[in-house]
C-alpha cells in the first residue's frame, strides 16, 4: 500500500518528518482507513504510528446506512426520511420497522410486524419473580439494565446471532418486552402488582395503560392525545446513529454475544447523566433553579466552569438538536392536557438568556433534546428516575438495527481498540 511519492487520485500524502519518509493513503469517499497509519514507523521494527482519539471524537467505527446527521445544519434521518415528516407522518412502530428492515412497512407488512410485537409483550413468570427481588427503592434504569441481563438467561437461543431467523425473534422479543418491563419497573416502586400487557392497545396506549393503571380491576382510559405525545417522543428517541449507548451495543455484539446481553450493556451506557441520565438531570436542574430570578446566578456558575447546563449542548449537533424542536412544540399541546408545567416557564427563560450569551454562542451550545422531554414527561405523571427508562424504550429499535448490521457486516471484527501506553518500563521485583 505504501509508496515514496507516489500521487494518486483519491489519496492523502503523508510526509514523516521525523524520518523524511513520504507515504501515499488511499482515500475511501471520505475516510482513510486507521489501519494505513501502522506502516509509519520511526525506525525499522518499532511500533507503527496510531490515531490516538479519547472519546473517538473523530473515528468510525463502521459503515452504516441508518442514521444520518448534519450536525452543523441541525439534520436528522432515519434511512434517509427526515425526523420531521416520520414525527408528523408515521408511528413509531412503522419507524421502528424501517430502522430495522431498511424501509417502511407495507401495510400487510405492517400488520405482521405488529402482531409479531403484540404477541412477544408478555414475560416469563420467573422474571417477574427475578424483578420483584429489587429492593422497593431501586432505580428504574438499575432494574432495566439487570432485566434485560438477565433475559438472556431465558432464551439461549438468541446465541444464534449468524441465523437470521433466530435475530428476527430475539428483535421481536426485545422491542415488545421492554415496555412491559419499564412498566413493572415503575409499578414496583410504587408496590403495585404487575399487570399484564393489553394486546388490543397500540405500542404507546399499552404502555401507559400497563404503567399508571393501580390494578387489574381498575379503569384506566388512555388519552388518545397524550399516547400519541409519547408515541412521537418515541420516534424521536429510535436512533442516533453511533452515541455512547449505541456503541456499546456494537462493541458488545462485536463479541458475538446474545442481543440480550448487548442490550443491557447499551442500556448501562444510556443510564449515564451525560447521555440518557439527561433528561433526569434536567429537571432536577429546572426544579433546583426554581423561578426565574435565580437563573442569572446559575448562568455566572456555569460560565465560572462550576456546573453545566444540562440539557445544552452536544457532541454532534453544532446547532438546534432538530427533536428538540419538534418537542418544544409539541410541549404546548400535552400541557393543554395536562395543564402547564410551571417548570416550563424557567426552562424557557434560561434558553432564552443562554442563547444570547456570548459563553454558549461561541461554543455552540444549544438545547438537546432532553431539555425538554423532561418536562413533558413529568406532565404525563413519570417520575423523574423513569425519564431515562423512558429513553431506551424506543432506543432499542435503533440499538437492534444497528447490532444487526455490525454482526452481518463481512467487515466487522471484535472491537478491540489500542492504547497510547504511559506506566513504567520493564522494571523487577526486588
Ligand atoms: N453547559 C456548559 N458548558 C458546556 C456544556 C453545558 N451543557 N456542554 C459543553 N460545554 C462547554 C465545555 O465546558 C467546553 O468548554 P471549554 O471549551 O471552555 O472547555 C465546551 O463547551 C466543549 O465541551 P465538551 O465537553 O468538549 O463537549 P462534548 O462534545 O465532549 O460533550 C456533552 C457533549 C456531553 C453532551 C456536553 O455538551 C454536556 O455535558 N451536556 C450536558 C449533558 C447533556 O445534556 N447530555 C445529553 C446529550 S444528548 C443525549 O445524550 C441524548
């Protein structure tokens, strides 16, 4: 691969001034492969030149067609169709289709993918037994991540990862299931017994029907409005291409091990506040500032570097997080529900005094999209420690569209990155 000086269309001549040694890099489309850098060496037999990227700020772990995003120009899409028209236009089932299948559901297609997902919302009786050994007090993300650990325990034939059948039913499984298990998280807080999902509700309705109905006996009408809020909030929330949770996902499937596994491992990652923990951190923020007089003063702390603005800012978007426009609006329409979060009124102030100020401008600091998920969440009754819970529902469909590619990508190999070494040389015992 390596040439002095040659020149070739698509490449990138590297000149080594330690060594005054010249190389010639193939560019694909618009990447190098980091592989190409090992050949640059300082003296024969030492170890080649490495990108070294903490955070891998600017490193491709795959090739993907999923999720696309300009982050300079706020742009979101999935498998091509912009956030916007899927938010207006379609469930988030249909979305979920597509993140997996590559297009939109015909409407027998549909109709298959929904009855697969309905008849998989039940789970095994042992794993209710398993949830109610969490103590009364557990987070509801703690309960996620050991759940669905856990779910692999009962189908070992999700190992099968090369067999396309056995990763269609694990992607059943896991997309049903996980609402039923959000729920019994948050009805085990409160001390309620389970309730078993309802088949003839939509993916959202059953939800909230299965999460906030006290008991079997009780009724429970589902605000057609309020089901359709969350069902946008979970089209939003589906993917983001490679985030930290969604990595996870990956680097865990690179090993081959069962989605089950993976999924936990990609919920663990969501539960941080610098990503899924979010939309928590957000609120307890709003809740903390209080009125709108305080903001001022928080505003001089996070530019004193004391604290951060959460909900602001992004690795990605260098602009308006697309969602959390879409959300902002639709805010207005589920308090019209539920009447106003008073919370809103300091979220809307303190992105007002931020957007103006030079500290975030010049960093390019924007809302996200939990700055105000959060709030609507609260309106819808959640509790604060279900918001991330809230997250990873629908972030599975992207978490399984991904795992999906990396295991059939010819490509893909176990995850394995290098290090830049800096402890002591070899050195003996005395
Ligand atoms: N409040 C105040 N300052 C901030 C914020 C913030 N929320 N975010 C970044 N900055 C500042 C940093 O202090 C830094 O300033 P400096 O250059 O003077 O040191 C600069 O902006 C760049 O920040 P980085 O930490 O390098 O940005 P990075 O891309 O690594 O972090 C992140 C992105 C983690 C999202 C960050 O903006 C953050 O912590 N935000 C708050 C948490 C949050 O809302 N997370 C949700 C993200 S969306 C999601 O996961 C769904």
């Amino acid at each position: 691969m390596s040439s002095v000086n040659a020149m070739a269309p698509d490449s990138l001549s590297i000149q080594d001034q330690r060594t005054g040694k010249n190389y010639t890099v193939p560019v694909e489309g618009d990447h190098i492969r980091a592989a190409q850098l090992e050949q640059i060496v300082k003296t024969e037999g030492a170890p080649g030149l490495v990108s070294y990227d903490p955070g891998l700020i600017n490193t491709a772990i795959c090739k993907s067609t999923i999720t696309y995003i300009d982050g300079e120009k706020g742009i979101l899409r999935y498998r091509g169709y912009p956030i916007e028209e899927l938010a207006e236009k379609k469930s988030y089932l249909e979305v979920a289709y597509l993140l997996i299948h590559g297009e939109l559901p015909s409407p027998s297609d549909l109709a298959e993918w929904q009855h697969n997902i309905t008849f998989h919302t039940l789970i095994h009786e042992n794993l209710k037994v398993f949830m109610s050994g969490f103590r009364y007090d557990a987070h509801p993300m703690g309960i996620l991540v050991g759940t669905l650990g856990a779910l692999s325990t009962f189908y070992p034939d999700a190992k099968n990862v090369k067999d396309t059948a056995s990763r269609r039913l694990q992607i059943y499984r896991l997309i049903a299931k996980i609402p039923t298990i959000a729920a019994f998280a948050y009805r085990h807080s409160q001390g309620w017994a389970y309730i078993d999902p309802s088949n003839d509700l939509s993916y959202a309705e059953n939800f909230l029907s299965i999460t906030f109905r006290p008991s079997i006996s009780s009724r429970y009408e589902v605000h057609p409005e309020l089901a359709r809020a969350l069902d946008v909030l979970f089209v939003l929330h589906a993917d983001h291409e490679q985030n930290c949770s969604t990595s996870a996902m990956r680097a865990v499937g690179s090993s081959l091990a069962d989605p089950f596994s993976c999924a936990a491992a990609a919920a663990a990652a969501l539960y941080g506040p610098l990503h899924g923990g979010a939309n928590e951190a957000v609120v307890r923020m709003l809740e903390e500032i209080g009125s709108v007089d305080k903001i001022p003063a928080i505003i001089q702390e996070v530019k004193a570097g004391k604290r951060r603005l959460m909900g602001f800012g992004h690795r990605v978007y260098r602009n308006y997080d697309p969602r959390a426009k879409i959300i902002k609006r639709m805010a207005d329409k589920v308090f019209e529900i539920t009447g106003m979060n008073p919370l809103l009124h300091v979220a809307l102030e303190l992105e007002r005094i931020a957007l103006s100020d030079e500290y975030f401008i010049s960093r390019h600091l924007y809302p996200n999209v939990d700055f105000y998920s959060g709030i609507i969440y609260q309106s819808m009754g959640f509790p604060t420690d279900m918001f991330p819970v809230l997250f990873a529902i629908p972030r599975m469909s992207g978490w399984l569209a991904q795992w999906q590619e990396g295991v059939t990508d010819p490509e893909q190999r176990i995850v394995r990155p290098k290090q830049v070494y800096l402890g002591p040389g070899e050195r003996h015992l005395p």
